[in-house]
C-alpha cells in the first residue's frame, strides 16, 4: 500500500514559508495603497516596456508612411514628408511615457527605501541580540571556569555594544576623503 504525502496543514511552518509570506504581505501591502493615477501609471509604463508596444508602433508608422507616401497613399496626403504631424505625436508621446516612467520608478524608489529601512531596523535587532549572546556566552564560560582561547580578545571587543551612530559618522568620514582624493 502506497504511503500517501503528509498534507501541507499538518506539518508545521518553516521559517522559510513564513518569511516568504510575510514579504508576500508587505508587496501586496504596497501595491494596494498605489492610488489609481498609480495603477494608471504602472500599467503605462509597463507596456510601454513591451515587446508588444514596440510591434504596435512599428505597425503604425509603417501605415503611416504608407498612407502618406507609399503605393497606397492618398490623393491629398494628410502628413507629406518629412512627417511634421508625426514627428510632433511622437515627442508628445515621449514626454508623456516618460512622465510615467518617472513616476512608476519614483515609486519604486520609495519602496526601496522602505525595504533599507526595515532590514536597517532588522540588522540593528539582530546586531544587539548577537551582542547580548556573546556576554551571555562569556559569562558563562567564566562561571565554567573555561580557558580563554586564542581568539578572546576579539570575542571580548565583539561583545561590546556597538555605537552605531559613531560607526556611521566615522564610514561618512571615510567615504568624504575617498571621494575628495578622487
């Protein structure tokens, strides 16, 4: 008799599914609070982006030279070369795509920092834990009475709380003369 697969509820949440569901959450999150100009603005830009945009306008400035040069033009053509009507559509079109362009990526800029934000607040939490671990581990091998091994006078300095306002000031520092020697 064939075992059949433990279902998916039984087994409990891995770290993994839960983390990929809480980042899940925090993209639908943002996307939901877009306004509807930005949903506009996104769906522009996206197929502006498009394989399918670019065979639509070389399918329709194909028509266009036809209809006001080629065989099949017409008696009176509507924009006789060099295009002028054309040439002005298109700087038209331009400006507004790439108005939409600027926005969806603006925005994305602002999710970008929302994102530096948290996994600042996140290395920030996970940098003072590991901290308290290693006084912790310390502490412990004192009362053990443990020998200090080779690499105690780094263990001992990592375990220092870490002044990250200084940290910052001093790699701001640091990158000011690298930049002024360039």
């Amino acid at each position: 008799m064939k075992k059949s697969a433990p279902s998916p509820k039984s087994e409990p949440v891995s770290a993994v599914t839960e983390n990929i569901e809480m980042v899940t959450r925090l993209e639908q999150r943002f996307l939901n609070t877009r306004t509807q100009g930005d949903r506009i603005a996104d769906a522009i830009a996206a197929f502006s982006g498009s394989i399918r945009f670019v065979l639509l306008h070389v399918a329709g400035f194909a028509l266009w030279v036809f209809l006001n040069t080629g065989p099949g033009s017409l008696a009176h053509p509507f924009d006789p070369y060099p295009y002028v009507m054309l040439g002005l559509i298109v700087s038209c079109e331009a400006v507004l795509l790439a108005t939409f362009v600027l926005m969806k990526q603006n925005r994305e800029a602002r999710r970008g920092e929302m994102r530096d934000h948290l996994n600042l607040q996140i290395d920030m939490l996970a940098e003072k834990e590991i901290t308290k671990i290693l006084q912790m581990q310390i502490a412990l091998a004192e009362h053990l009475g443990v020998r200090r091994g080779k690499g105690h006078s780094e263990i001992q300095e990592l375990s220092k709380d870490t002044a990250l306002e200084s940290l910052a000031a001093e790699l701001q520092d640091k990158i000011t003369e690298q930049s002024e020697e360039a």
